[in-house]
C-alpha cells in the first residue's frame, strides 16, 4: 500500500466518525425536542384539569384574625408587664388614668 492509499483510507475513516457524530447529534436533538414538547403538553393539560383552590377561611377574614389576635397579644403584655414585672394590679394596665400618669412622667423628665 502507497502513502496515498492510507491517507485515503484514513480521510474516509475520519469522514464516517464525523457522519456518525452528526447523526448521533441529531437524534440527540430530536429527542430533547420531543420530550420538551412532551413536557409542555403534560403542564397544559395540568392546568386544564387542576380544581381550583377552595380556601376553608377566606384571606379577609384570616387578616381579621390576625390583627384580633395581635390585639389581644398586646393587651395580655401590658397586662403582664405591669402586674408581674411592675408589681401593680394587672387590670390597672387596662385604665386611662394609668397611662396617662406614664404619659405625664415621661413629658415631665424632658
């Protein structure tokens, strides 16, 4: 065999892997195209069968909730606060009259 001959046979060895390649390339691509589309189909058809949402509490009455809760909360600590920690009568924490001693020492100090 001539120089010649292998790098023909070579050239054509190297024109095959490379046909190979772009075969396998896009087979590759033809796949991941229809398992794309395949995904989309399966979300579409999701949304078009998914029930709507029934809420036991409807979001207006949760935030009613809340801020009552966030009341009582409040009241519970100052009641707190000043029967435990301030040694006073807890219902007094309840009064005007107590806050507005509190108001009237604070402005006094400045």
């Amino acid at each position: 065999m001539g120089t010649k001959q292998l790098e023909k046979t070579s050239t054509e060895k190297q024109t095959k892997q490379e046909q190979r390649r772009a075969t396998k390339k896009k087979e590759q691509s033809a796949k991941e195209s229809t398992r794309k589309k395949e995904k989309q189909e399966k979300k579409v058809a999701k949304r078009k069968t998914k029930k709507p949402r029934l809420r036991m509490i409807p979001i207006w009455l949760r935030l009613i909730i809340i801020l009552l809760l966030a009341f009582v909360v409040l009241i519970v600590g100052l009641m707190i606060g000043y029967g435990v920690l301030g040694d006073g009568n807890p219902k007094d924490a309840l009064k005007i009259e107590t806050w507005q001693h509190v108001i009237d020492i604070v402005k006094k100090e400045k």
